[in-house]
C-alpha cells in the first residue's frame, strides 16, 4: 500500500512570519521525501480560502498586532476548524501558539486581551520580563522515549495551562511558558502542540519534526541515519552554546 502524500499548510506567512518558522515545513517535507513519502507545501493567505484538507498546519511567530488579525481572518474562514475535525495536526510556534489559546494580551501599560482561536486549553498573558535567548527543554515522547530540544525564544507572552492540555516539554535553560519550568502545551488528543522556540525548531530538532510527521501519517517511522550524522554535529555545538 502507497502512503497517501502529505500536505503541509503554512498558515498566513504575511501575518506570522517574521521569525522564519516557515522553515519548519521545508524539514517536514524534506524529511517525508527522504522517506520516499510525498510531500507538498501549500502556503495560504488570508482572503483565499484555507484548504481544509491538509494533513499538518503550520503557525508561525509574528507581532501582537498580527495575531489579532489572524485569529479574525481564521475564525471568518472556517477551514482550520474544519481541518482539525478531521485530524488534521497542528504545530504552532510563538505567537502562533499564544493564538491557539483562549485568549492573549496585546500592548503594553493598556493592556488588551484578545480572544484565540480556542483549541488549546492555555490563556496568555504579558508578563514583566520580556524572555528572550536559548532555551533548551527536556521533551519526553508519548512512548517514553527523551530528547533535548533546543531553540530561540523570544515572547513578552507568559502562558498558562488549563487541565486540558499537558506542557510539551521540561525546561532545563531558559523561560518557557511562565517560569514555572514548563515549555509548551499539547492538546488532550495530542494533535495540537504548541511550543515557543524559533530556529526554526523543527530543523533544530528532527526527533520533533518525525513526531509531528508520525501523528500525520499515523503510524511509525524509520529513523533516518545519514540525516542524523550530518545533524549530530551541529547538536553538540548547540548544547554546547546554551549551557556555556
Ligand atoms: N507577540 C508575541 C509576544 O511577544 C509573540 C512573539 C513571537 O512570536 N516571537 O509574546
């Protein structure tokens, strides 16, 4: 039996692309490909509809502003929504993860909140610092199985984890989510993940990206070894910079 392609949406880069998240779908891609899995990237824009049958959205970092203004065009579209009913995966980074929430505040001393799109159980909130440098997290696998990740985190959103969403990751250096020692949040299904890092994160961390690949192939894949070299090295310089 042929694996049937994978779609990957990167939603509204115009709005939420300023962090170079996008990069995120080029390693999912590549990754499936090297798999000898079909893989297309679609990048959609706010005033065309948002296809709904994509197999993993993408969400990107971008500035308070912007956030608004996806939320507003995501809502009035329907097609995310849409998607995630039918099991679709969506990963969302930064400002795209603070929109997933109930709701985030934007601006600074006048401080507004915003509504999210509601499907992942976290409010947002700004917090006093600003966090802002490497993080590193300890991420453990639905199977058990433990990965450092590593990233660039850059949010003056502090967010909170209601009971229906568990962090993704531990944090060992940096903020996270609020200083609690958490990073992340997953939804109760497990299809909706949202993280902080930038890097893009996806390229910084493989064993994340073949998860997110994992979810929306539904099934196992087999490690990839001569990416794994070229990447090996790269980590340690990485690991390296973040606990010097
Ligand atoms: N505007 C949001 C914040 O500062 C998200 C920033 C980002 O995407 N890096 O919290």
């Amino acid at each position: 039996m042929t694996t049937p392609p994978v779609k990957i949406v990167v939603v509204y880069q115009s709005l939420l692309g300023i962090y170079g998240d996008q990069g995120n779908s080029r390693v999912l891609a590549q990754r499936a490909r090297w798999r000898g899995i079909e893989a297309e990237v679609v990048f959609a824009e706010p005033g065309t509809p948002l296809p709904d049958d994509g197999s993993v959205y993408l969400l990107g970092g971008g500035e308070d502003a912007a956030q608004t203004t996806a939320v507003r065009e995501l809502k009035a579209d329907g097609g995310l929504f849409r998607a995630l009913d039918s099991g679709a995966v969506l990963f969302a980074v930064c400002a795209g993860y603070q929109i997933c929430g109930h709701s985030f505040t934007i601006g600074g001393a006048e401080e507004e909140e915003r509504a999210g799109l509601g499907v992942l159980d976290v409010t947002t909130r700004r917090g006093p610092v600003r966090a802002v440098g490497e993080i590193l997290t300890r991420w453990s696998k639905p199977d058990g199985s433990q990965y450092l990740l590593t990233g660039f985190e850059n949010h003056g959103g502090y967010t909170t984890l209601g009971p229906d969403a568990t962090p993704l990751a531990r944090v060992e250096v940096g903020f996270g989510n609020n200083g609690d020692g958490t990073e992340g949040a997953v939804s109760a299904s497990g299809r909706v993940i949202g993280t902080y890092p930038h890097g893009p994160v996806l390229a910084r961390n493989p064993e994340l990206a073949d998860h997110v690949l994992e979810l929306a192939l539904g099934r196992p894949l087999e490690p990839l070894s001569r990416a794994a070299s070229a990447h090996a090295g790269l980590r340690t310089e990485r690991l390296a910079f973040v606990r010097r």
